[in-house]
C-alpha cells in the first residue's frame, strides 16, 4: 500500500523532541536505515511504499507522540537533561499511559 506521510513534519517533530533518527526508527518499529530511506525517498520526490504493517505502527506511535506534546508538555526541562536512551525509554513509558 502507498502512504504519504510528511516526512519533513515528521522529521520536524523529531527535532522538537530532541530524538535521533534512531529513536524514531524505534517508536515505529523499523531499522534506521529504513526510516532514513522513507526520509530521503520523501525528501526526493519519489513514492514510498510503506507496509500496513508499518502504517498502523506510525500512525498509532504518532497519534501517541502528540497525545503525549499535550497531555504531558513533553519534553519537560528534566527530559531535555537525560541521555538519548533514557529520553526515549520516559517517553515510550509515557505513550503508554495514553488511554
């Protein structure tokens, strides 16, 4: 199946985080070699075939991210103090918690 998803808001959202492209890989469940190809596929113009598999795994792990930007107000000031692997541990405990 073909999703466009906008990677450079994407990408954008990552950066506002303060997470690597690692870390996003990770929340969507793919290596961050095929999180970058989906970046750079977008940024080139081309069409990116993403698999429903994947679809659902973004959509939910973003629909988290936000409920999380708003609930939460995250990244608080002590999440911008942590190591990379510790932010992204408080942040997928607290995707958790979204009802």
């Amino acid at each position: 199946m073909t999703k466009t998803f906008d990677f450079d808001k994407i990408e954008q959202l990552r950066e506002r985080l303060d997470l690597r492209q690692q870390d996003m890989a990770d929340l969507f469940g793919v290596s961050r070699v095929q999180y970058n190809k989906w970046v750079n596929h977008f940024r080139a113009g081309e069409t990116i075939r993403i698999r429903d598999v994947n679809l659902k795994r973004i959509r939910d792990s973003l629909d988290a991210v936000v409920w999380v930007l708003r609930t939460h107000g995250w990244p608080t000031q002590a999440a911008e103090q942590l190591e990379p692997t510790a932010k992204l541990r408080e942040l997928k405990w607290l995707m958790s918690q979204q009802p």
